[in-house]
C-alpha cells in the first residue's frame, strides 16, 4: 500500500488526528490483554495496582487527553488561519517522508528531555509533574496521566513543529501514531528487548521500558523520551542502568522470577 493510501485509511478509519490517536491507545490495549501471557512473562517489577491509583490515572489521563487536543485544536486552527502552517505539495517519496520523520522524531526528543528536567525542578515538580510519578511502577493508562499543563505542554509541540518546518501530510500520518505508541512502550512495565541491546551501537541510542521504569523509581536519572541520546550527553542516565538491565533480563530468563523492588515517591 502507498503512502497516500495508507494516509487515506487512517483517514476513513478515524477522522482527525486526535481520534488516529486514541485508536493507537485502544489497538496497544488490546494486544496488551491479547497477548498477557507474553507480557506476565516480561514484567519489570511486580508492584500492586489498586483502585485508588486506577482512579488517579483514569481521571488525569481524560484532563491531560482534553488539554491536549484543545491545545492542538487551538493552535491548528490559529496558525492555519494566519498562513502559517501548510502542507508539502512536492511528491511524497518514502525517504522523504521518513527524513522528516526523523527530524520530528529527534525535535521532539529533544523538547521532550529538556522540559521533562524542568519539570523535576523542586516546587514545578511537587504542583506539576507528581500527578505522572504517582505511579512508580509504571502502566500502560500512565502514559496519559499527567497534570493537564503537561498536556499543553506536549500538544503544543506539533503544531509549532508543523509551522516551523513543512512536512507532507503523509509524515503526518506516522508520527501522530508513532507518538502515542512511543508513550505506551514506554510505559508498558514489561521488558520485550533483548540483553544486546544496549550493548551495540546501533540499538544502544533508543529507550526500552526499561529505561522509563527506572526513572519512576528512581526519579533523577533517565528522563529521555524517545532516546538515551540527551542522558549520555548530560550524564543523567542511572550509573548502574546498564547493570540493572542485565540483571533484569537475567531474572526474566529464570521461570517464576521473584518481583522486583517496588520505589517509593521521596518528595
Ligand atoms: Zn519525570
Ligand atoms: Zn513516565
């Protein structure tokens, strides 16, 4: 199927870009019980997941997913209307598109590591950003439980990115998915790459849900969103997370593994 067809189907099957999003999160949540079996075998730790937390994460995943699409609805409209944002009308060829991919891709990394510092600032921390680290083992209903400014924050990211640099309309149809998948792998709790990975130079670069557990439960480290690349840089990535995966994957190679340690929140 080409591009243009692929993007029409998305389309048909959801509408706008918001709704293309939300059925990323039904179709991961739906492999995730398909395939439990496959996942029990992969948790990161075994941690409780009561009704009141449940209740938590329910509640600020429909605020943050509310402010998010307002905000994209907002700023879409405003800077459709000033001319500000349009489509590439050149032909869509497949690097094309997956260059400017990767130019959100890293854009968005960027933004995402150097907001997500801030938000561990002590009082920015404590008023914003506790609301997504009530969880310390993460779920994948975390990836959307945020203090709605988060929400804000992040669904202002791409139409600000789409009137700064003209994309097709087919790079489009990959990265509103890809965004929201990222944010459930992440958050899944369960480890389904294997121990080589940050071991080689190709795969070391990119972040396992592994990763993004740790910095639940250890909050000052690993706070990338698509890469480890801003961590190596400004050495923030957890001393001993090498060690940790190892370790990890050792445990989940053995049957009946014991759980892991469950964190508690400092601030
Ligand atoms: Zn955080
Ligand atoms: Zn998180």
């Amino acid at each position: 199927m080409s591009l243009e067809g692929l993007e029409r189907l998305l389309t048909r099957m959801a509408g706008t870009i918001v709704s293309h999003w939300v059925m990323v999160a039904i179709v991961c949540a739906l492999l995730f019980v398909v395939f439990r079996p496959f996942f029990r075998r992969r948790k990161i730790q075994d941690s409780p997941y009561g009704a009141s937390l449940f209740r938590h994460e329910l509640i600020f995943s429909a605020l943050t997913l509310g402010a998010s699409a307002a905000t994209i609805g907002f700023l879409w409209g405003t800077l459709r209307r000033a001319g500000l944002m349009s489509f590439a009308s050149t032909p869509a060829t497949w690097y094309v598109v997956l260059g400017e991919f990767a130019v959100y891709f890293l854009a968005f990394d960027l933004y995402f590591y150097a907001t997500h510092r801030v938000m561990h600032l002590g009082p920015v921390y404590r008023w914003v950003h506790k609301t997504h680290h009530r969880s310390t083992a993460p779920n994948p209903l975390t990836a959307f439980s945020f203090n709605p400014l988060e929400g804000v924050l992040a669904g202002g990211f791409l139409p600000v990115f789409l009137a700064a640099f003209e994309v097709h309309r087919e790079a489009l149809g990959l990265i509103g998915p890809f965004q929201i998948f990222m944010s459930m792998y992440v958050h899944c709790g369960h480890e389904m790459m294997p121990a080589w990975w940050y071991r080689t130079r190709a795969t070391r670069w990119f972040i396992t849900p592994m990763f993004h557990d740790q910095h639940h439960q250890l909050y000052r480290c690993n706070y990338g969103g698509f890469t480890t690349i801003w961590d190596r840089v400004f050495g923030t990535v957890n001393p001993s997370f090498e060690r940790d995966f190892d370790a990890l994957k050792a445990r989940l190679a053995r049957p009946a593994a014991p759980a892991g340690p469950v964190a508690t929140d400092p601030a």
